[in-house]
C-alpha cells in the first residue's frame, strides 16, 4: 500500500469521496510505503487499522515517529537507496516537496517517491512533488512501465508549483520518464487547495489531447477500480 488515508476529514475539510475499498475488507497487507509526514499521506489511525503486520519503509526521519507508536518492522530510507522485500526491489527516489507534521519539525524528515521492480513490471509512485528536473534522472535509471503520478493541489500556482505539480506539467513528466502508462492520482479525495478534483481532470485530458499523445497510454481510474 502507499499511503493509506481512510480518515472522513484533514483538518477542517470533510472527504469529498468514500475510499474504493472500505478499510474492513482489505486483506492482510504486507507493505506500507510513506511518502512524507502530512497528516494527508501518513495517518496513523488508518495505519492501526490495518490487518497483518505491514512492514512499514519510510523516509529516513519517520522511523522515531513509528517507534514512539509501537511500530517494530519499520525500515527508513534514504533516495537512491535500495532493498529488496519478499522478492521485489523497492527504491526510494528524490522529489522536490516538504513535509511537517508539528509546530518545530519543518522538513526534519525527508520526502520522495517509491519504485517497485518485479520480475516483469516497475511502478512508480511519484508521491507529492512539483516539477524537477529529477525527473530525467530517475528515467536514466529506470525503465517505468507504469507512473502513479499527482495531478491535484496545484492552486494557487504561483504558491503550490513549487510542491504540487500541475496538471500540464505532470503530462510533462510523465514524457521526460518515458514511461508507458500514466494513471493519475492525488486529486478528488480532499479539497486541500483552490482547485477541485473534476478540474485537475480536465486540465490533464486537455493537455494529453493538445500533446496528440495516444489514448491508451492515459489510464483514468474510478475509486474502487480494478485493473488487472
């Protein structure tokens, strides 16, 4: 799982949209992903809720927060570093973001995405980020199939750019990564910004439409949805 958040509110704004899967018929999970502290990627209580015992990798800095939370099989990495978990390489890779959690912690853990290398497939989970130039290094080192990349958040953008990624500039990465399928994600659960989720939406089918890049490598998901 990546950053599990079955919470009905972040701060004062109520979920706009149910989880897919309610949280009670999740099976057994074997591993968590985080990636970064906000309360709206890391949720604790939405962690103890989960059945099993994940083994947890976070960026390094979290793992006191998990210790102090009586959390045990948990792993801190840092980006480009590397382990492989019951026969899947998982990779921790930069993003250009931030993260804080209480009043003194600004930025005293880290923040990145994740890439996992079976056999056949390597997914990336991009996590929260603006554009970077990082992008182009993480396509010189990897050959994705498939990006989970963030599309919402982004307004106003004169102030989020620097840490949500829009839209346009999302289609931008996802063609720098080379990568052969782009689902988006982030957008529509919370409203954390000006923007709305319908909007992100449109923006992103917009600018794949003016880039004539081919439908089937654009993969829009539907909460609950199953692909195989």
């Amino acid at each position: 799982m990546t950053d599990p958040v079955w919470a009905k509110r972040m701060g004062f704004q109520k979920r706009l949209t149910e989880p897919g899967i309610p949280i009670e018929e999740l099976p057994e999970i074997d591993i968590v992903v985080i990636s970064h502290g906000h309360y709206d990627h890391l949720d604790f209580p939405t962690l103890k809720k989960l059945k099993g015992n994940p083994h947890y990798f976070v960026p390094i800095g979290l793992k006191s927060l998990f210790i102090k939370r009586g959390y045990k099989n948990v792993r801190e990495m840092s980006w480009w570093e590397s382990i492989e978990y019951k026969g899947i390489e998982i990779h921790f890779v930069p993003a250009q973001h931030w993260t804080r959690r209480l009043l003194f912690d600004m930025n005293t853990s880290h923040w990145g995405g994740w890439i996992f290398q079976t056999k056949n497939d390597t997914f990336y989970f991009v996590g929260d980020t603006g554009y970077f130039t990082g992008f182009q290094e993480i396509a010189e080192r990897f050959t994705i199939d498939v990006v989970f990349m963030p599309i919402g958040a982004y307004e106003p953008e004169w102030f989020m750019a620097v840490s949500h990624i829009s839209p346009e500039d999302s289609v931008k990465a996802f063609i720098e990564l080379k990568a052969k399928q782009f689902v988006p994600m982030h957008y529509g659960a919370y409203r954390l910004a000006d923007d709305t989720g319908p909007e992100a939406l449109e923006r992103l089918l917009k600018e794949w439409e003016k880039r004539q890049l081919p439908q089937e490598q654009l993969k829009v998901l539907a909460i609950g949805e199953t692909v195989m």
